[in-house]
C-alpha cells in the first residue's frame, strides 16, 4: 500500500517525519515530491503541496499485469469510471502501472503493480523498526455505504463493527490476513470525508513505547494511548501530524483466517481503548 497526499507546508510536514516519527526523506526529481520510506520499499508515503490537506490517492498492489487488466474488466462491468496513469505519475508513485477511480465519499483509489523495493536497509533517525504499513482508516458519510462499496465492488471482507456510542459505529475490513487494511469513521458534523490516520506496524512493543516517549518528551502532539483497541488487540500510539493527518505505531495486530472468523458486533459503548485511554490532544479527532 502506498499513500499521496498533499498540504500547504510539506517542509514542515518533511521535518516532522525526519525528526520525529523518525523517517529518512527525499525528493523526487523535479522537487514536487517528498518521499517518506519507512520499511524496504523506497517510499510508503508521498507528500506534495496544496492548498489544504488532501488525500491524493490509496495505492493498492494487485499482484501484476494480468490482474490489473481483470479488475479493469471488473470495474467496467459496474460501471465505475478509472482513468488509466500515466508515464510520469507511474515514475512519480515507483511503479510499474496502474489505474485510478473514486469512492462514494471521492476518496482516490489506485490499484498498481511492480512496486519498486529498495535493496538497501532503511536509516531511521531514531532507534525504531518498522516492518510494514497496516492500514488506514478514512472518514466517510456513511459507513454502510463505504461498507457496501468495499466489499461488493472490491471484495473486501468484514472483520467487525466497533459501535462507539449510538451514533458512532466503525467499519473494519480486510484484503488480506491482517485484522483490517482499511477502516471507516463517520465524519465530525459539519467535516468533510478525509484521511484520518495512517498505521505503522513496528516490530515490537518496544517501539511503541520508544515512540511514545520520544514524542511525549519532545512536544509532539499525542493523539491517543499508549492503549490497546478491543477489536484488533493493537497496542497503539498516535501523533498527529502537521499534514493534517495522524500516523499510529502500532504492534500485536492480530491476524484473521477467512475460513474460521465470523464478523463480530461490538455494541454501542465499547471503548477505542481497553486500557481505558482517551483523546489527548485537541487536533486530534476521530472523525
């Protein structure tokens, strides 16, 4: 998986990542771009500058050629428009090809293949260890409508239902054995659908909690834990970000078994954190 992303301040955004969460930075070519690596691919997250924070788009690897063109078919078959990318922008995300589309909340998606891995081991500015980006969780207007798109049109599965309080329910869906690749929160009244947080598996709880300190010690603003989510079993921490965004590192997701899991309901009242954690910082919303 792959994030794009643009802000108004990326050199603000580029420090953050350099001297907090602990990402080597580079830039593209022709400066647009400024690439975050964090495990063996060149990059996982790519910011460019806009206006105001916007997702521009969710990669997704579907395996190669041959798979990319079946879900071309796929996609027309429900009559949903992609746009094919071009040379520059295959250069631009390090791949090999792919195609664009939206989902109900506008929210970009690509599907690609042949992403680039980079054969030298990550330089991390601070002692961490991160093995792989999990998910994202992304606010909609309907999490039954996002629900429904990802699973019938692109064959997500359901892990659960998370009901914070009556009116408050998250979506967690699958692609693979991980708990959920991606998840939805209901937007904040008056908000618009956005990119909410990007997860960071790290290789131990050790990293969590070097996380934790190092930012707490630092000023940066703690989102939520160190905690631990109901559904998931993630011991979790989360910084907000200056590109509008939080970044959680996270350990122990648990892994599903298609053929065994049964999607659960948790009911309204169930906690974000077991530990018993809550918001710590006022930029910091869920939806």
């Amino acid at each position: 998986m792959q994030i794009g992303f643009g802000m108004p301040d990326r050199e603000t955004f580029a420090r953050f990542s350099h001297d907090m969460l602990g990402f080597p930075t580079t830039d593209s070519s022709d400066g647009n771009v400024t690439y975050m690596r964090v495990d063996r691919y060149p990059h996982r997250l790519a910011a460019r500058t806009a206006p105001e924070p916007v997702l521009n788009y969710i990669g997704f690897d579907v395996g190669g050629r041959d798979a990319l063109d079946e879900w071309k078919a796929k996609l027309a078959a429900q009559d949903i428009d992609w746009r094919a990318g071009n040379k520059e922008e295959c250069l631009e995300r390090q791949v090999a090809d792919f195609i664009e589309f939206r989902d109900p909340d506008g929210h970009p998606l690509a599907l690609a293949h042949g992403f680039e891995i980079d054969k030298e081991p990550v330089r991390y500015t601070r002692e961490l260890n991160v093995t792989g980006l999990g998910h994202v969780l992304l606010t909609v207007k309907d999490t039954q409508r996002s629900h429904d798109f990802y699973t019938g049109v692109l064959g997500f599965r359901l892990s659960d239902w998370v009901c914070i309080d009556d009116h408050i329910r998250l979506c967690f869906l699958r692609c693979n054995a991980r708990h959920h690749s991606i998840a939805f929160a209901p937007c904040m009244p008056g908000k618009s659908p956005r990119l909410q947080h990007v997860m960071l598996e790290v290789g131990s709880l050790d990293d969590v909690m070097r996380s934790y300190h190092f930012l707490r010690t630092r000023g940066a603003p703690i989102g939520m834990g160190p905690g631990r989510h109901p559904n998931c079993q993630t011991i979790h921490v989360y910084v907000q970000t200056p590109g509008g965004f939080a970044v959680e590192f996270g350990w122990g997701h648990r892994r599903l078994e298609d053929a065994t899991h049964q999607p659960i309901v948790y009911p309204s009242g169930t906690p974000v954190d077991v530990w018993g954690g809550d918001v710590q910082s006022a930029e910091f919303e869920l939806g």
